[in-house]
C-alpha cells in the first residue's frame, strides 16, 4: 500500500476542506451520546487541527429563534478572519452561499463535523451525493 500523499484515498492539507455545521450552544442541548464538555473539546482539536496544518474551513449555523445564538467563541477564536454563513434550513446544502463557499475552496473531500449526525450531518450527506458529480468534475 502506498503512502504517497497523492494518492486519491488520503486525505491531506491541500486536497480537503473542514466543514462546521451548526455548533451552536443551542444545538448541543439534545446531544446525549457523549457528554457535551467532550464534544466541545474533540470540535475544538478537530479545529486546532485544520488552523496548524492550514486547511480551509467553512463555518456555518442555524439561524432562527430556535437556535439563536453564535457558534461556540472558541470556534471563531480559532477562525476570526471566516464568517459564519447563516442559514434557515437545517440542511446546509439548500444555502446557496453556503454550496459556493464549498465550491470556492477548489477541494473536492470535505470532512464534516456537526454535533447532531442525525440531523446536521446527515442531511447534508445525503444532498451531497446528489452534488457529488458537480464536485468532482
């Protein structure tokens, strides 16, 4: 098995992008499966991970009356120069701005953390197969 850093299976600095999905306080309130200090801490060197080796991140997050509130601070300490992109649909692949931010990194493996699989993540993953030709042309 090779372990050249081309080769297409392995994910590297410059062949992929980190998405955030909705880490909001809000959200982690229906969290349950782990306990909500360690799901912040595994977001947070998940995220420390991406700034040291210099791979784009996308931010975004829900935006309603439900789920009001910014993402988590040490999130955006990390990325103070990103914007989170706000949205109204809880599946983020329906946001134009969100699709073009994507689009705009030129990588085509995305890693994607959301705190609600479910949900958050698996929504997008279920539209991103119907985008997956697009991507990767």
């Amino acid at each position: 098995m090779s372990v050249n850093p081309s080769d297409k299976g392995l994910l590297t600095p410059h062949n992929c992008v980190v998405l955030f999905i909705d880490h909001q306080p809000q959200m982690l309130m229906g969290v349950a499966s782990i306990f909500r200090q360690i799901l912040l801490k595994n977001l947070l060197v998940l995220a420390s991970a991406a700034k040291i080796f210099s791979v784009p991140v996308v931010l975004t997050a829900i935006e309603s009356k439900e789920f009001k509130g910014d993402l988590f601070p040490g999130l955006l300490e990390l990325f103070p120069d990103e914007t989170p992109i706000k949205r109204s649909s809880m599946n983020s692949w329906e946001s134009p701005a969100f699709v073009a931010q994507v689009k705009k990194t030129g990588r085509k493996n995305l890693v994607i953390a959301a705190p609600w699989t479910e949900v958050c993540l698996t929504m997008p993953r279920c539209k991103r197969s119907l985008m997956a030709i697009s991507f990767m042309q």
